[in-house]
C-alpha cells in the first residue's frame, strides 16, 4: 500500500469511515522503582486496519505528520486515553497519570492548550493526571509564540515530559528551553546487546548517571524506559531513578489487559 492510500484511509478512519479500522490505545504502566507499585501508564495508540491488521505507530504517525493529520491524531488519542482513565477511575482501577504522545505538529499548534483542556473536561478528568511527551525525534522550531503556548500548558497543572531522552534529536538543547517536569531517559542509555559502541566509549553506567545528575540539576523527575532485566532495574535503582517503564513489568497492553494487570499488581502487593 503507498504511502497516499495509507494517509486516505488515516483520514478516514480519524472521521468513522465505515471500512477504514478503528484507533485503539494500548498502556504500559508506569511503576515505581523501589517496590513496583504502579503508578501510572503512557498511551500508545494502535490502528486496527481492516487488512493490515493491528499497526503500531511507527507505521502511521509519520504518515500521520507528513499529510497534515498530526494534530487531528494526537486529539483522537488524547481524547481515547483520558477517557479510559475515567472508565477506570468508576471501576477503582486508580491509574494516577497518564501519559500522551504530543507530535510535532501539535507542539506548533496555537489550537494546543484548548484542544487539551477540552478533552480533560469532556472526559471529566483534571488536567494534573496528564502528562504530554514531547518526542523530538526532528528539530523543533520554537518560536517565542509557541514557547508561550507550550507554558500555558505548564501554567494549567499539565506535566510535560521530554520522552526518549538520548536518542535522536532529544537533548540538552531541549531541556533548557521547554517547562519539563519528567525527563524519560531512552533504552539506548542502558548497557546490554541493544547498546552498540566503540571499545573505548564511556562506561554506559557513567553516562546515565550524567542524565540522572542533570536531571536533579534542574529539577527534572526521572523515568527510565525499556527496563527489560533485573539488571536494568538495580542499575537505575542505584542511581537513584525513582520511576521505570519496560518488559520487565509489562508490554504496552489493551485496556481491559492493563486493569487486569494493574489489579493483580496492586494486591500483591498488598498482600
């Protein structure tokens, strides 16, 4: 299927086209380091495409952007994931934050801070359970209009949070330019077989601490991804990283599966 078939039938299934698929966000949680009590999930949102069959988003967010559906997206899954913690919210699954994947059309969006207060009040939720992740996967251009409208996001109790920090173009740069209150540090920070590099490059345990202590420097809460090991879990608790997300405590799940799972978590612990 080209690319212009791709993004047709994107638009139709954003508008309920009968035959295009439907949107679906699956949630990996979000736990804390110390004792794997969870706190808290990022959406990722799925295309159940009537051929293709379930496509992750690296297959069509790109799509999504390149045809001017960005923004558009990022408002279906917005409005899916608030709305679903609202559903757990009446069914005592208490999932504290939520976190969103905000493209780089919408981080350019003047329409921004209404669409998400918008979805907030329609789902009934407050704007402090949400957290936007800013991927930064192109450079951004942030003009003084758009630093200010990123702000009001801060200003209305929205966390935002810099995701796959130390991958792509997700840096320094960024860190001292946007209100961010959660910093994610990317998998590649971490050692294993995924980490290819040079004999003599720095120690991985070395660089992660930097990221951690840069963090603390500015005031930043860390959240390690793609904990995928024991291992990976002691490093980061060493260092003093509070909260982690990975396979070692789930894959990103469909609703239903998530609450399941936060239950059982929830009363081994307690027990």
């Amino acid at each position: 299927m080209t690319t212009s078939n791709l993004a047709g039938e994107l638009r139709g299934a954003l508008a309920g086209v009968p035959g295009t698929g439907l949107l679906e966000v699956h949630f990996q949680p979000v736990v804390s380091i110390a004792d794997g009590d969870p706190l808290g999930a990022e959406a990722l949102v799925r295309w159940c495409h009537p051929r293709l069959g379930l496509l992750s988003p690296d297959t069509f967010v790109p799509v999504a952007e390149r045809a001017g559906l960005g923004l558009r997206l990022d408002a279906a899954v917005l409005d899916l994931a608030l709305r679903q913690l609202a559903t757990w919210d009446a069914a005592g699954v208490r999932v504290h934050r939520v976190g969103v994947n905000l493209g780089r059309t919408s981080l350019h969006s003047p329409e921004l801070l209404t669409t998400v207060q918008r979805a907030c009040e329609h789902a009934g939720v407050l704007p402090g359970r949400l957290m936007l992740e800013v991927v930064e996967h192109d450079e951004l251009t942030l003009t003084p209009e758009r630093l200010t409208a990123v702000q009001a996001l801060a200003d209305a109790d929205i966390t935002l949070a810099l995701d796959d920090f130390g991958a792509g173009h997700a840096g320094v740069g960024l860190l001292g330019r946007l209100p961010f209150g959660v910093l994610k540090a990317d998998r590649s920070l971490l050692p294993g077989p995924h980490r290819t590099a040079a004999l003599r490059a720095p120690d991985a345990r070395r660089v992660l601490a930097g990221v951690v202590a840069l963090a603390a420097a500015v005031g930043v809460e860390v959240t390690a991804e793609g904990i995928e090991t024991p291992a990976h879990r002691e490093l980061v608790a060493d260092l003093g990283v509070p909260h982690a997300q990975g396979w070692l405590y789930s894959r990103a799940l469909p609703a239903p599966a998530f609450a399941a799972w936060w239950r059982q978590r929830v009363s081994a612990l307690a027990a």
